[in-house]
C-alpha cells in the first residue's frame, strides 16, 4: 500500500495539471479558427482574435461587429497586433511543445493533428483526430470521412442537414464556451449552449432549440400566409396601376386625337376667314380702283374741254371782227354741264369691317368649340362625383345647418358661442367645411347658389386659421371663387380675377384633382366651365368649404345647397 499511494499521487498531480493547463489553453484560443492566437489583435469591445481571422470574418459580413458579443462597429477598426498577449502567446506555445497530447487540442478538449485555422477535426475520432469533411445540424457533430458514412447510407441519418465544417463551426458553437448551440433562452430570445444555462442563464426559462424551432416554424407558416395575402394584394394593385396607365394611354390618344381636331377645326376656319377676307379685299380694292378711273377720266374729259375753250377765247380776245367777237361769246362763255367736283369727296379704302367680321366669326367658333370641350370636361367629371355633407363641429355660431347636413344659412342669432380652445370652429367668418377629408384623387360636387348677391365656395386645408379675421386665398390654405354685392363672380386668387360669364351660374359645380394640383368650378347647368387654379401644393388633407355671407338688406338671405350631381352617366346619384 505504502508504494501504490505515492503512485497515486503523483497521477493525482497530473492530472490536476493538465487541468490547469487545459483551462489556461482557452485563454489563447481564437474563437473563429478555434486554434492558438497566430497575430492576436484586439476589438474596440476587449475581444481578441487571430488577425487573418477577424479580416476574413469581416470580409464576409456586411455589418462590421464583434463575433462574440455582437457589438457593431461604424466603421471598421484599425487593428493593430497586441504585442503583450502575443509574447504571451508564443510563451505558452513554448510551454506546449514537446508535449505531443496537447500540441493541438479540439474543443472539446481532445489530442489531434496539426490543422490549419480553415480545418476543423472530426468529433468523433478518439484518437488523432482526422479534418472533418462535413458537420451535422442535427446531430451538432463534425464528421470525417470515415465517420460521415452512416449518415449517408442510414434512412434515418441520411434526413440530416449537412453543412460546412468551418461554417458550422462559427455559427452552431458557442463563441463563450464551444460547445453546441441547442437551446434556446426564451427570455433574451437567443440559442445558448449548456454552459451558458448553466451560467448567466441559470434562472431562465428555456427550451430545446428543435422545440423552439417548431414554435418558429408555425409563426413562419403565419407570417408566410400574411405575406402571401400582402403580395395578392399588391399584385391587384399593380394590376390595378397597369390598368390605369394603359387607360391613360388610351386618353392621351384620344385627348391628341380631340386636339388636332380641335386645332385643325381653328385652322380651318382661320385659313376660310383669311381666304373670304382677302377675296373680299380685293372686290373692295377693285371697286375703288373702277370709281377712281371713272373719276379720273371725267375729270380728263373736262380738262379738254375746258382748254378747248381756253384757247377759242384767247383767239377770240385777238379777233379785229368786232361781229364775230359778238356772235362767238355767248357760247364759249356758257357754263360747262357737269359734275360739281367741290362736292366730290375722295377717300382711301378701309377694310376693317372685313376684318372685324372675320374676327368675330372665329371668336363664335372658339365659342363654340370652348363649350364643346366644356361639355367632355363635365361628363368626365360626373364620374367623380361624391356625397359631400357639413361639419357642424367646424360651423360658425352664426350659421343654421339643415338636419341632413346638405344646406347652410345665416341664423338670426348667435348660437352659445365655442370654448376658445376649440380651433375646429370658424367664429368670426360664417363659414364652414364639409366632412369629408380628401388626401388623394379626384373628387366632384355642386351647390346650388341661386339668386344668392354673396357667397363663398371652395376647399380649404385643414390647418386653415378659423379665428377672426380670414382672407381667402391660395396663400392662406383657401382655393375658391365668391360673388359680391350681386355682381360678377372673382376668383379668389392673387390679385382677385374677375370673372366675365355669359350668365351668372345657378348651381356651381367643384371638381379637385389632388394629384394633378387642381381645382376647377363650372355651371352645371350650363356644362362650362368658369375657373380653374392650377399648379397647387396640396401637401395635407383638403376640405368643401362654404360661406353664404351676411344678409343684405333683406338679400342674400337663401341657404346653400349640395345638390346630385345631375347629368352625369349616373343619372342624380352621387
């Protein structure tokens, strides 16, 4: 007994060093190539890796970041080798040499071979391990030649996913402790190893990576599914949006076809116009030209005669035959019968009537074929028609909305007056807005006007100032046209724009086209147009706006009404 005990010790003291320098061994192993640091260099973050290692690893990622604790780095870090851990580093590998079971070790602690830091040895050879040829996810093992047989030839292992050793070995293993990444922290929702269960994640709740992964694959199968809804969606969008364009292809060709009519039609007429008007020019000129020949060979005709006489009476005036003088006289000096040319006025030809009747025979076609398109506008529009109703949140105290929200006047007194934070109210201005909030698209309605002398319509923003004194124009958020006082109708533009109209609408349509920055206003019972503001910034939700002003006098005191679109291909409806 007294001569094994000492034996035991001694293997006793072996082993607790060989402990101690396995233990120590991982302090000098890179985690990328799993082998002694070759060039250690040190991360930003205190991590250290073999420098070949970490410019591959970066290389291949498109985020520069530690391969340990995942830190991100802006821009990749100039590296620059430790010196310190590197002489510690070839100390150590001093220390190991000569002893050929710790010369290389796996890591899981096994002698091997010389490897390179792109090789990875087979977990299953006890015994100077051979380089792996494949590595298992299922299995969390890497296998060389020999031992990869059977998961090529059983059924059950051959269902086993294979990978890249080297691969396998940066993503499936711990970088704190090697080992297999195959469970799963429910907590920080990251894969962990046995170790790290063991430790920082002794009191958390966690679960088997296949078990995990069924949990996973079930939210995949919904997000998979929601997915495919969004893209059915889109696809009927994009289907959608080609129709569109294909339809605003066949407008363009239509809208090109209708304006080389339209322009061919005004060239006609002009070249017409010019053709009679030259033809008629020239009968006038003509006309001139025979009056004034006319003149002129009577007027050459009593030149003659009249020097005619001029010279008998200079013969007569030297006659010496006193009989002759007599008898000859009464006759020369008789008045001439012909023109009185005192009264005889000569002009030069004038050819504005020619020209005016030209003029306003091109005038009634442009007329015409102005009242032509408006009628296309109009039956365009009708299709965009929509319900439009009053907001009463938005109404000044002032005004009297009807109980379906379609007509406004002026109340004969004020209702109890708004809290002064309410900002959707008009208080001074009788104004209000209608419900409805347009953010895209095109959109038409009309109001009945009537005989009204005063009236606003329009849209407005929705960040418009409703608080005492407004002016409506396009600078303050308003894009409308008014009438005044029982005259003309203005556009409330900058300067204002009077309006000239053949007669003053009864019913105002208001067609917005939010895309196209637009907003336009015809009579819709005479199907023209009156005004449109073109080349707005409509940057937030737009609103109807109408004002039917104070009372004048006794006038003015109608309400306005949104009325059916009537005409359209909808017939009344909206």
């Amino acid at each position: 007994m007294e001569t094994e005990r000492p034996k035991f010790s001694r293997r006793l003291h072996t082993w607790r060093k060989n402990m101690a320098f396995a233990l120590s061994e991982e302090q000098f192993r890179c985690v990328i190539c799993l082998d002694i640091f070759h060039n250690p260099v040190s991360t930003p973050c205190g991590h250290n890796f073999c420098l070949g290692c970490i410019k591959r690893f970066w290389d291949t990622r498109h985020r520069t970041e530690c391969p340990l604790c995942k830190e991100a780095f802006k821009t990749r870090p100039e590296l620059r080798i430790n010196v310190g851990l590197k002489d510690i580093t070839e100390k150590f590998k001093e220390s190991i040499r000569g002893r050929p079971a710790y010369k290389k070790t796996l890591r899981r602690g096994m002698p091997l071979k010389d490897f390179s830091r792109d090789e990875v040895p087979c977990d299953s050879c006890t015994v100077n391990p051979a380089m792996a040829m494949k590595s298992c996810f299922v299995c969390q093992l890497s296998y060389c030649c020999e031992h990869l047989k059977p998961h090529l030839s059983d059924p059950v292992l051959t269902q086993h996913s294979l990978t890249d050793p080297a691969t396998f070995a940066t993503s499936h293993l711990c970088r704190t402790h090697n080992k297999p990444l195959n469970k799963f922290c429910k907590r920080d929702q990251t894969p962990i190893c046995i170790k790290c269960r063991e430790s920082e994640h002794k009191h958390h709740e966690t679960v088997s990576i296949e078990k995990e992964s069924k949990k996973v694959r079930i939210q995949i199968k919904k997000i998979e599914g929601d997915f495919h809804e969004m893209v059915q969606a889109r696809l009927c969008k994009l289907k959608d949006i080609n129709a569109s364009a294909e339809s605003s292809k066949i407008n363009k060709e239509q809208e090109i076809e209708k304006s080389i009519q339209v322009v061919t039609r005004v060239v006609s007429v002009i070249e017409k116009n010019q053709a009679s008007l030259i033809a008629e020019i020239e009968r006038k000129q003509e006309a001139a030209d025979a009056t004034e020949a006319r003149l002129r060979q009577e007027l050459g005709q009593e030149i003659v005669e009249l020097q005619r006489r001029q010279s008998e009476l200079q013969l007569l005036d030297h006659t010496d035959d006193n009989l002759h003088l007599l008898q000859c006289f009464p006759l020369l000096s008789a008045p001439m019968l012909g023109r009185n040319w005192s009264e005889v006025r000569v002009h030069t030809a004038s050819y504005m009537g020619p020209v005016r009747r030209a003029f306003t025979k091109l005038v009634e076609v442009c007329h015409e074929l102005e009242k032509k398109l408006s009628a296309e506008e109009m039956s365009m529009v009708y299709q965009y028609a929509v319900d439009v109703t009053l907001d009463p949140v938005t109404a000044s105290g002032w005004l009297c909305l009807s109980a379906d929200g379609k007509q406004v006047s002026l109340s004969q007194q004020q209702k109890k007056p708004p809290p002064p934070d309410d900002h959707r109210r008009f208080d001074s201005c009788v104004s209000v807005l209608g419900k409805q909030c347009f953010t895209s698209g095109r959109h038409y309605w009309v109001v009945q006007v009537g005989d009204k002398t005063d009236w606003d319509l329009g849209v407005a923003k929705e960040s418009i100032n409703r608080k005492g004194t407004i002016t409506v124009h396009p600078d303050n958020g308003y894009w409308a046209v008014c009438r005044r006082r029982g005259g003309s109708l203005s556009a409330c533009a900058g300067p204002s724009v009077t309006l000239r109209l053949q007669e003053t609408p009864q019913k105002v349509g208001v067609f917005l086209d939010y895309e196209e920055g637009s907003v336009s206003f015809y009579d819709a019972e005479a199907k023209t147009h009156i005004y449109t503001f073109s080349g707005c910034d409509f940057n937030e939700p737009l609103y109807p706006y109408l004002n039917p002003c104070l009372h004048d006098n006794g006038r003015n005191t109608a309400p306005l009404i949104i009325c059916p679109v009537e005409g359209g291909e909808n017939g009344g409806a909206f």
